[in-house]
C-alpha cells in the first residue's frame, strides 16, 4: 500500500502520471519503526507556501492504532522531505487519524480536522505549528458515532462542519456548527441526507453555494452524490449523481499547479471540477483564539 501523486494542469487540462511519494518500506525506515500500511493522505500550506502533506500510518492492529505523519515540499511537490509523526494523543500517540483538509490561520499555524476511532469514536481540530508540533486541540464532538470532520469557514465568526455517522439508523450525515468564531460547537445533529457510515467532503464555492460529496444512500457506498445548500444550514438539493464512484473528497485550488494524492490498493481516483472556490474566511478563530488566513 502506498501514497501516490499526480499534478493537473488547469492550462493543459492534463494529469501528470502518477507516482509513489511514500511507501510502506519508506515510511518503515524514515520513522525507524514497523509499519503495517498507510492511508488517508491530505494536502495543504503552511505560512510559507510550502505544501505539507499528512497521511496516517498503521504499526499495531488497524486504523485504531494509526499515527499521523507529516511530510513537506518546498518546490510544489516535485520533491518531498522525510516523513516524521505528530505527536497528538498522551495515549503512546496513536489511534488519531486524519481526513478533512487542513484549514491555514492568520497566526501561522494550522488547524487539522482529525478524529479517534479507540475505545470512542469523536472529532478534533489539532493546531499545528510550522515545525510540525500541535500546540493546542479543539474538542468537536463526543462519544462513538462521530467522526472524519472536515470544517468549511464561511466568514469570520461562522463556519459549519460534517461528519461520518457511525452509529444507530437513521444512517445520515452529521453537522455542526460555529456562530462564535469556533468558541463553541453545536453537538452534532443529524442532516436529511443519507450517509452508509462513510466519509464526505465540503467546499464553499464562489458566490456562496455550499456543495457536498457524499454517498447517497444508507447502505452502500456505489453511488456518489453532490449537493447544495444556498443557506448554509439545512436546506439541500441534490444536483448531481455520479454513478459507480465513491469515497468523496473535496479541495480547494488557487494556483496553476494542482496536485493531487491518493492512497491506492487497486482503485482508480477521478477528479471533478466544480468551479471557483470562495476564498478561507480571513479571521476565523477558534476557542484558543487562533484565526484563520487565506
């Protein structure tokens, strides 16, 4: 199992032939430790532009016992530094794992939707510095049901967030929100839209409409759906439905060069264009009083 990249040309409107940018053996000898496998890889920025790449990796049992590592380019991942872990959990740092984007403040860190799938199953928001420590935490939920957030800021003191499901039926989407700049979420409620306990994604296109990816149904994960929300709260319309497509995953570009990452076990991975994005709200803070950038 390994993590492969590939870079779309918007210009060109082609896709650069994938590669491996991390391996199971690779990850193995940087981190001097057994690894079992790798997945959930994520892309972002830091304050200096540089991309930073987060993946989890597994050395006992399953995703429970996963770890978050963190890898950096400084040439637009033509090349990558070596791999070193997080250190997220007092609990021999593992079972935190990540999947929504991370989200860059104005204070030069960055916020990292991650979750816990041991002995719980709930959301976090890490904050993370330049050198790769997390020096603060945000609680997003509680309990077992709740996990995979990925956090869309609308302006400076609002943003919403979704969630996987993973409890009781109705099997749905999970939502929660912010009105005080991330001081307090609401517990997570559950939305009308259909989700078979798996992840989604969210982006906030330019001019407002909020659109989701997820998997519209509540047992099986072979039909992907986008829907859009104008109001930012409850009141969705499915608008398109991709059939035979699964696992969703939303980004967001502001450059020529978009690169792209997926963790491959015998699986294609397709890329949507959904149009311009609205710019990450500048000011957008937590409870530890933390903003947002662009």
């Amino acid at each position: 199992m390994s993590i492969y990249t590939s870079v779309y040309s918007p210009k060109e409107e082609t896709w650069t032939p994938e590669r491996a940018v991390m391996t199971r053996e690779l990850a193995q000898r940087h981190l001097q430790r057994h690894v079992r496998k790798l997945g959930n890889p994520v892309v972002g920025r830091d304050r200096a532009g540089r991309m930073c790449l987060y993946f989890v990796s597994v050395s006992v049992g399953g995703w429970a016992g996963s770890a978050i590592n963190l890898m950096i380019s400084e040439d637009e991942g033509e090349t990558w530094g070596p791999p070193r872990r997080l250190v997220a959990s007092p609990f021999f740092n593992i079972s935190t794992l990540v999947k929504g984007v991370p989200l860059l403040l104005s204070d030069g860190t960055t916020a990292l939707p991650v979750y816990h799938e041991f002995l719980g199953k709930f959301g976090e928001l890490l904050r993370v510095d330049g050198e790769g420590r997390v020096v603060g935490k945000t609680r997003l939920s509680w309990g077992k049901s709740s996990l995979q957030p990925v956090i869309v800021p609308r302006s400076e003191t609002e943003a919403v967030g979704f969630m996987r499901y993973a409890g009781d039926p109705p099997a749905r989407v999970l939502m929660i929100r912010t009105a005080d700049a991330g001081a307090h979420w609401t517990a997570p409620v559950k939305t009308a839209l259909p989700s078979p306990n798996a992840a989604v994604g969210s982006v906030l296109l330019a001019g407002g409409p909020l659109v989701l990816a997820f998997n519209n149904a509540e047992e099986n994960r072979e039909s992907l759906s986008l829907a859009i929300s104008t109001d930012f709260r409850e009141q969705w319309r499915v608008a398109r439905n991709l059939e035979g497509e699964s696992l969703p995953r939303t980004r967001r570009f502001a450059s020529t060069r978009i690169p792209g990452s997926c963790r491959k076990r015998g699986r294609r991975a397709r890329a949507l264009h959904l149009g311009p994005v609205a710019h990450q709200a500048r000011g957008f803070q937590t409870a530890h009083g933390w903003r947002a950038g662009r």
